[in-house]
C-alpha cells in the first residue's frame, strides 16, 4: 500500500469492511477498487434507497445521486433512506445526510435536478457505472441511452405490485434496454406504482441486487446480469431469468440510428399523439367546478375507472364503478346520450378511458383534472389519500 494513495485504506477502514476483506477472492484489492468507483444513482426513491444504503456501507468510494422530488408520506413504506423527519426535505439532501450517517469515508455527489436529454450526459459522463432506479419510462429510456452513448454499464431494475425485475444492460457485448423493449409505451398504458401500487418490501430486493450487480461489476467478482434479465415473484417466491440477445437491428446500440439523446415525446415519434395534444382533444373539468355541479343536482354520469382495490379504499359520492380494463365489455350500462365524467386517481387513466367513450360515440364526455386526489385536496380532505 502507498502512503497517501487515493485507493488507500484507514485503519477505520479496514476494521468497517472487514468481513470483506475477509472473502479470499476479494479481499484488500476489491475493497481499493470499490474506494475508487464513482457509481451514479439515477433515483433516490424505492430502488434507490437500498442500492444507495448498500453502496455506501461497501465503502464505494463516490456516489452520484440525481433526483428532484421532495420526500413524501408516501414514500416511508419502501423508500427505507428517510424518516417522518424528513418528510418535505429534497430527497438529494435527505440521502445525502444519511449516507454521511452511514459511512463517512464515502463521498456524495448530489445532482437535484430532472434528468433529460440536455443535462444527461453532463452529469453521468464523470461515473464508472450508471443505476438506473428510476420509476418512468421516459427516464428509463434516457438512463440507457446516455449509458449506450458514454459506453457505461447501466444497472437495472424495475417493480411493479409485487413483481421486479433486474438486468445490467449497455456493458461491452451486451444488449441495452432498447434490445429488450424497443419503444416506450403511449403514456398511460401502463400504470405506475403510485396508480397500481407496490409491495414495499419489493424494491428493498430489487434494489439490493441491484448494488450487489454494481459490486461485482466494479471489482470484478462473480457472473454479473449482463445478457440476462432476473424476474421475481414476490408472492411465489420465485426467481427466473430469461437470455436477453443483443439486437442488431437495435436503434440504440445495434445500428446506431439513434445518435443523441432526446426526451420522451421526441422519441415516441409522431404516430402516438403526447399527453398535453391528448389532455386538449378531451375536456377537462376540476374537482371545484365538479363539485359545484353535484351540488347543483345536474345530470351527469361519474365514472370510475379504477382498479376495486382503489374503489374500496375512496370514491366520489354518486359514482358508477367500472374498471379501465372492463369498460369495453362493459359500455352498455352506460347512456352515450348523457354527459360523462370519468375520473381515477391521478387523470392519466381516466383520459383513455375518456377517448375511448368518445371513439365509441358518447356525445359528452370530461375528465377529472388530477383525479380523485385532486378531488382530496380542493375540495374534500376526508377522502383518504394513497
């Protein structure tokens, strides 16, 4: 070891990592090339909580952390970095203290900001490896991209109700994201976690292998997730995985067709309209404006789209139940003549289902703005909110 060496190891040091040290294939080397790694951490939510915990407490020397949102109530259940304390604090700032708590030898680099095509690859060019724990898609596909272009693995995950899955995509000889899912989704089409919910203890897994496939990366240990995509089942208690091949006809990182980075809407492409053209082809009618007209006794339909999950736990006085997944088998309870508000939790869905009402011919058909959440909000604080 050379005295004032940058991958040099306290005394503290070696006492805290001593159980790895302690691992004959790893030992004092792969505890140096972990000093040394700058990982970045795209998300400091429900993966990022652990992967970052993990990281830090392995003694990964810098950590890059990018996130924009302030800590809320309901992020406690799975999002393990805060406390009550913390509710209302930058995420950034709130993680970055309780990494410092954890391990002082390690340093944090905190980026508060929205990830885009603009600032991407700024940010993301100074790190070894890049952990994608993102919960959208359209920060999903830019995370890969910016890893494809800057030749960075980019350590995935992903959880959904009470499933994940894992995968390390963009390192040398491997697919990327794009070789496995080509295109995002329309906006909408799939729910998030916030509209259909998570099982909290499920990131903490996903999360965990996600800095366990950072670790190996970084110091060269074990078989790493490259080429293969790692499913969980949390109520079967099972783990798959599936060969994922890299595509050559891949826009990405087989022809090369996509040569910077650009933002959701840009690469949706034109024949799926963005959520601001189809948010003004619908029309929109506020929790206030709503409520006036309940109380005015006007004939209108209020329909729920939601999952009966979400039915169970609030809904709007008057309202018709009928799940977004069950309104085209289920369109003849309802009057296309009379006027038509649809609304779920949060808008996105009850937009579909909106245009798919006026497709179907209703001659009057709303959407909630911000959905029964809203609602909770302007108008009735009693609705619980989840």
């Amino acid at each position: 070891m050379i005295a004032g060496s940058q991958s040099d190891l306290s005394q503290d040091e070696m006492r805290r990592y001593s159980r790895q040290l302690s691992l004959p294939s790893f030992g004092l080397e792969g505890q140096r090339k972990l000093k040394r790694a700058r990982v970045l951490v795209v998300g400091a939510g429900g993966l990022g909580s652990p992967a970052l915990l993990y990281l830090a407490s392995a003694g990964v020397g810098t950590i890059g952390i990018v996130d924009f949102d302030p800590v809320d109530v309901t992020n406690l259940h799975r999002q393990v970095l805060y406390t009550d304390a913390d509710v209302g604090a930058l995420k950034t700032v709130a993680a970055s203290a309780r990494i410092a708590a954890a391990n002082p030898h390690v340093q944090v680099e905190t980026h508060g900001e929205r990830l885009t095509s603009a600032n991407a690859l700024g940010i993301a060019a100074d790190y070894d490896i890049i952990v994608d724990g993102t919960d959208n898609f359209a920060t999903r596909y830019l995370v890969n991209d910016a890893a494809v272009l800057l030749d960075k693995p980019n350590v995935y995950a992903s959880v959904l109700r009470f499933e994940g899955q894992a995968s390390v995509f963009a390192a040398p000889g491997g697919p990327c994201y794009r070789c496995l899912f080509r295109d995002p989704p329309p906006p909408g089409l799939i729910p998030s976690c916030a509209e259909a919910g998570v099982l909290g203890v499920l990131p903490g897994i996903m999360g965990s292998i996600q800095a366990a496939e950072t670790i190996k990366l970084i110091t060269g240990e074990g078989a790493p997730l490259v080429g293969r995509l790692l499913l969980f089942d949390a109520l079967a208690m099972r783990f798959r995985s599936m060969e994922v091949r890299r595509d050559p006809e891949c826009p990405m990182c087989g022809t090369r067709e996509i040569r910077e980075l650009v933002d959701y809407d840009a690469f949706c492409g034109s024949a799926a309209p963005t959520l601001s053209e189809r948010e003004n082809a619908i029309a929109a009618i506020t929790p206030v404006e709503l409520s006036e007209r309940m109380a005015r006794g006007d004939d209108i339909e209020l329909l729920d789209v939601r999952e009966p999950y979400e039915w169970a736990i609030a809904s709007l006085p008057g309202a018709r139940h009928i799940p977004l997944g069950a309104l085209p088998d289920q369109m003849q309870a309802l009057d296309p003549a009379r006027e038509t508000i649809v609304y779920c939790k949060s808008g996105i869905r009850s937009l579909a289902a909106a245009h798919h009402l006026v497709g179907a011919g209703f001659a009057s058909v709303a959407n909630l703005s911000g959905g029964i959440s809203r609602w909770a909000t302007d108008v009735d604080s009693s609705v619980p909110r989840y």
